[in-house]
C-alpha cells in the first residue's frame, strides 16, 4: 500500500509514550516515563531537546497560553520548558499504590488523565499488578480534579473524542476499547468497541480527519491497527518495533504518523536483537490527523 516507516530517532526510550504535535513550534513532544525525561523533536530542523523531570513523566499534553501540562506519577503539573514544575494538582491524594498513566487535553480544554496500580519498582523494573485499581478524571480549567465514572481499570489508556459526544478509552488488560456517552461531567453508557484483537493490546490512540482510529497495540503486538468508528478493523500496518505505546499525527500538513515504542521488561537479549526498540517511529499514512486540543 506504499507505506514508508522510517526512524525519526533512535531514542532508546524505556517506555515511550504520550505522543503530541505542537502545531505553534512545528515539533513533536513524548514522554520516557521510566527514564524519567520529556522530549521533543523538530523534524523539519532535526532539532532535538530533552529535559529531566522530577518525577516519572506519564504524560504530557499543551496549553493555550504556549506551555505544557504534564501528568507525573501522582501530581499534574504545569511546565514552561524549563527547570521548574508548578504542581497544580494531586491525582488521588487518598489512595496508595496507583500511578498516572494516560493523560489528554480534551475538546473542552480539559486535562482527562486515567490512573492504574504502579507496575514500575523505584529502580525502574516492573512490579506486578493484582487488580483493577484505574479511574478516570477531568483535570478542569478552574483548577479541580473530578471523577468521571465509577468504573475500574486495570491500564487506563486511549483518550480520543470522535466529535459525536463520545469518548473513547481503552482498558489495556482487558483487550479492549470502550466507548462512553459524556453526560456533563460523568460518563455513561459504557459500550465496548473493540475487544479481543489477536495481536497485542491496546495501548495510545489518535484520530484521523475521517474520524477513523488509530491504536497502537504493546505486549508485542508490533503493529498499528485503523478501525472505522465502528470498531471495524480497516488496516494493520506492521511495525520494526514490537512494542508500540502512543501515536500522533504532526508535521506541517499532519500527514505523519509519528509513534512511540518502549522497551520496558524487555531482556538485554531481547534488546541486543532489536535495538530499535524504544524508538520514535515516523509515517507517511496517506492521512491526515487533526490539530492537538490545548488546555485552558
């Protein structure tokens, strides 16, 4: 079908992850949340940037005023490119051993962040998860912190918004996408999607401008699947990488496919035998995304 994957760069990242175009600076933005550090990438220049963070960085989206917001392990902070991040908000004050995982600036302006058990030691090797923990939140513009449903997630995961007043979110351990009515500030009507695809499971999720959705599939599902807003599968678009995280369309016209991948509980063998893993993927889809919602 003539589809070119090229390497945008061999970034070695763990555990790459939450992919999103900057349309302002023309440059692509993810996360490594086990390396603990933020990216970014001009492809135009090949302008490359990386920052520390204080914490482990599960996600990242943009704002209006031209900074980030970005979900730590437990806090949502605001970020001007710096050194300092100005916590605004903690995910769960109550609750011990969970994480932030997936975090997206929704149409509303909103930061939707989903949580789960923390699988990563303090060393950075996985832990072992013994249940459905995950929730899901609205991080708003006032400043407050609101659960959306009441059900349970083993990974929270996808946050995309097909324009229909729906949202569309994935629950890794379960092999499957769900879709949610929004009913003002809860969710409802939970249906599910797409389940039980035979390679992977679900992990990042983006649109493209006709409303199709693409869902990178991790646990070594090393591929790409387009659905139609059905759930129907349109295309599985292999990958060098067998573990792909999050996915996003940039460039000046949105006709890349830039994707994310991650080499978390991979073994040095594992590795040595493909040392692209972890790296920032790029490709021509013959597609276009739509422009990365901003916060506030």
């Amino acid at each position: 079908m003539g589809i070119n994957v090229e390497v945008a760069l061999t970034a070695a990242n763990i555990v790459g992850e939450s992919a999103v175009w900057d349309d302002h600076r023309q440059r692509l933005l993810w996360v490594d949340i086990v390396g603990r550090a933020i990216h970014a990438l001009a492809p135009a220049t090949g302008e490359y940037q990386s920052w520390p963070t204080p914490d482990m960085p599960t996600s990242i989206g943009l704002r209006q005023d031209g900074g980030a917001i970005v979900g730590l392990a437990t806090t949502i902070a605001l970020w001007d490119y710096g050194d300092v991040f100005r916590t605004v908000a903690t995910v769960e004050p109550g609750t011990t051993g969970n994480r932030l995982n997936e975090g997206v600036v929704g149409p509303d302006g909103a930061f939707w962040v989903g949580t789960m058990q923390n699988n990563i030691a303090a060393d950075g090797t996985p832990l072992a998860m013994n249940g459905e923990k995950g929730r899901l939140y609205r991080y708003t513009r006032d400043g407050r912190v609101l659960l959306l449903t009441n059900d349970r997630f083993g990974i929270t995961n996808t946050l995309v918004w097909p324009g229909d007043g729906t949202v569309l979110t994935a629950d890794t351990l379960q092999n499957t996408i769900y879709s949610y009515e929004i009913a003002g500030s809860m969710l409802r009507n939970r249906v599910p999607v797409f389940a039980g695809f035979e390679r992977g499971l679900p992990d990042g999720s983006c649109l493209d401008d006709e409303g199709f959705i693409w869902n990178c599939r991790v646990a070594r599902g090393g591929c790409i699947v387009r659905l139609d807003p059905k759930g129907r599968v349109d295309r599985v678009v292999d990958l060098p990488v067998s573990q792909p995280t999050s996915c996003t369309f940039g460039g000046h016209d949105l006709s890349t496919l830039f994707v994310t991948s991650a080499r978390f509980s991979m073994t040095d063998e594992e590795v040595r035998g493909n040392p692209l893993e972890g790296a920032l993927l790029a490709i021509n889809m013959g597609k276009r995304g739509r422009r990365t919602n901003r916060f506030g």
